[in-house]
C-alpha cells in the first residue's frame, strides 16, 4: 500500500515508518521538521518537507505521492508546553489536522490512522480505562487531541472518511536504529538514562504525594515497536473496510511509578541515578493504565515488549550506541 506518514521523522513516526517499510509498504513521509530529524527518517521511506498547515504544500504531497492511507502523527506532544501554549496545540494539533483532512477530502484519500492520546480522558473516574470512559482533557494537549478525534467522527458522516484513533498511553523505547530524541528533552524515561549516562544532573520527581502505591504519577508504559505494530494492524483493517474506531494502546497491568521507573533504569544500566523531589507538573493526572481488550479483540494486537525492563533497556542500547 502507498502510505503517507505525517510526522515520520519524529520519534514514534519513524519507527512506524520503519515496520510499514519492514511490511513492503510504500512510504512516504511529511514532516517539517520542527521536531522530527531528517536521519530519522529510515532508507526508502521519502521525505518531503513541508508544513501541516500549508495546504497548497500538502495538496502538492498527496497529489505527488498518491496515498491509499494516511497515519498522521505530526502534532505537538507535551503536556507542559500545552498549558503554557495552548495557541501552539490548537493550531498544529487542530487547525493542522482539519487542513490534512481537507486536502484528503480533496485528493479522494479516506483512510486514515490518527496518534491520539491518554490524555483525551483526563482525571480519569476509574482505572483501567476504557474507550467508552468519559473523556474530560485536564490539558490542552489532551483537549486538542480530542477536538481532532471529533472532527474525524463528522466528517466521516459527512465525508466517508474512515479513521481509527490509537490513544498511546506512555510510549517508550526504542527501535534498534530509531529513538527518543526531543530538545529539550521533557519525556520522564530519556530523562532518566541521560542522568544514568552522566549527561545531567539529578532527576526531578514531579510530585510525590500522589493518591498512587508510592505517592508517584502512575503510567502505563508501551514500546515504540508494539506502537508502530498497532498501526500497521489499523490500516491493514480499513483496508478490509472495517469501520471507524478509537482504540486504546498501552499495556495495561499494574503500570509503573515514576520511583519504579528510576528504580528499574538504575539496575538495567547498572548506574546509579541521582534524584531529588520536586513540585507537581501542572496538568498531570496521578494514574493512566489502559484497559486494551478492544485493539486485542478488533485488531489482534499484543504488545511483544511490555516488560519495563525490556523498554528501558532498549532506549538505553539506543542512546549509548549514539
Ligand atoms: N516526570 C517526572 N520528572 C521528569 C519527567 C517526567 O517526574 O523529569 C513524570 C511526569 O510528571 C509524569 C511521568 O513522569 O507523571 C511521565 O511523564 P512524561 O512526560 O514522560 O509523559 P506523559 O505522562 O506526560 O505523557
């Protein structure tokens, strides 16, 4: 199938390039590279440079590249950043989305994978969650996320679109080639191998008197491989003409505390990691685990790599192999 993976040369995108390319799809990427990193991008995928937000750019693309499907991945993705800069979400995250399904609708494209998000459920009332859940943002990240999975379900009335929406609890991880790799970097497991590595000082826990085991947030952790696989699975069931879903993509299980996390980085890379205390991140519920009943009943999807210790290792291959 001809693919187009907005946002591919970022983290989770280029991995996903990565095992669509591995699946004999033909890929092509979109990205601007705001974020992502043009050597992310894997061998044979092709790049094309442009902005999510410039139509005639995108329509150029499509017409270019021809797509059966669309993963769009390319958004803004922190938490932080969302409540300080709410403008920066709603117009890449929202304003971006509607202009990649405009000129979709324009090119005759109606398939589409969305990255969307935990963060849509907010404060979640109970946990596992499931899809069904009320959704109630506590960020902007979330709420952006949210108003695009929304619009998916209009204009797939309106329009015919199909789309299915992967709502990632934590990804994690890394490929053999690609990882995590932001500036600044905000994401707590990267966090916590540059620390081990020496490359800076002490980890800050975001808060430790959470309602959770040891007072730490509480996440449920996938690696970027059991992602990538997730979206390869989704398009192959459009494909087949299934119908339009929003799916939940973590682990499930127990999840893990900031404190396991340190805990588990420290005797994987064999380092001793410094830590101190600090206050709560604004926006941060206390627990996210996903119920993922549904992607595994619908898609057949199980994660190969939910060990904690698998996932932090192969970040930690990745990053002191650079
Ligand atoms: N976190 C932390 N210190 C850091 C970075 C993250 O304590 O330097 C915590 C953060 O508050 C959250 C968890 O680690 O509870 C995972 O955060 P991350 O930013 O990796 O992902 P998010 O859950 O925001 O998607």
């Amino acid at each position: 199938m001809r693919v187009f993976v907005t946002g591919g040369a970022g983290y989770i995108g280029s991995v996903v390039a990565e095992v669509l390319l591995a699946r004999g799809h033909a890929v092509s990427v979109y990205d601007d590279l705001s974020e992502g990193h043009r050597d992310a991008v894997p061998d044979g995928a092709r790049l094309l440079e442009g902005d999510l937000l410039d139509r005639a750019r995108l329509d150029a693309a499509l017409r270019e590249t021809r797509p059966e499907a669309v993963v769009h991945m390319a958004a803004r993705c922190q938490v932080g950043e969302s409540m300080v800069n709410p403008a920066a979400y709603y117009r890449v995250n929202l304003l971006g989305g509607l202009t990649l399904l405009d000129a979709m609708r324009a090119a005759g494209v109606t398939r589409l994978v969305f990255s969307s998000t935990a963060a849509v459920y907010g404060e979640p009332a109970k946990q596992p969650i499931e899809e069904d859940d009320a959704t109630a943002p506590s960020n902007p990240y979330g709420e952006t996320k949210l108003a695009f999975e929304r619009a998916l379900d209009w204009y797939g009335q309106a329009y015919g679109v199909r789309a299915v929406s992967l709502r990632y609890f934590n990804a994690a991880g890394a490929s053999p080639r690609a990882g995590e790799r932001h500036d600044p970097e905000t994401h707590l497991i990267p966090i916590v191998l540059q620390a081990a590595a020496g490359r800076r000082g002490a980890v800050t826990i975001f808060g430790d008197d959470y309602p959770t085991r040891d007072g730490t947030c509480l996440r449920d952790y996938v690696h970027a491989l059991d992602l990538a696989e997730a979206h390869a699975l989704a398009m192959a069931a459009l494909a087949d003409g299934a119908p339009s879903a929003a799916y939940n993509l973590g682990c499930g299980g127990d999840g893990f505390t900031v404190r396991e996390v340190i805990d588990t980085a420290a005797r994987v890379t064999g380092r001793s990691i410094p830590v101190s205390v600090g206050a709560r991140r604004p926006g941060d519920p206390a627990t996210l685990v996903a119920a993922s009943t549904r992607i595994r009943r619908a898609l057949g999807w199980r994660p190969r790599h939910a060990a904690l210790d698998d996932i932090i290792r192969s970040a930690w291959t990745w990053m002191t192999s650079r």
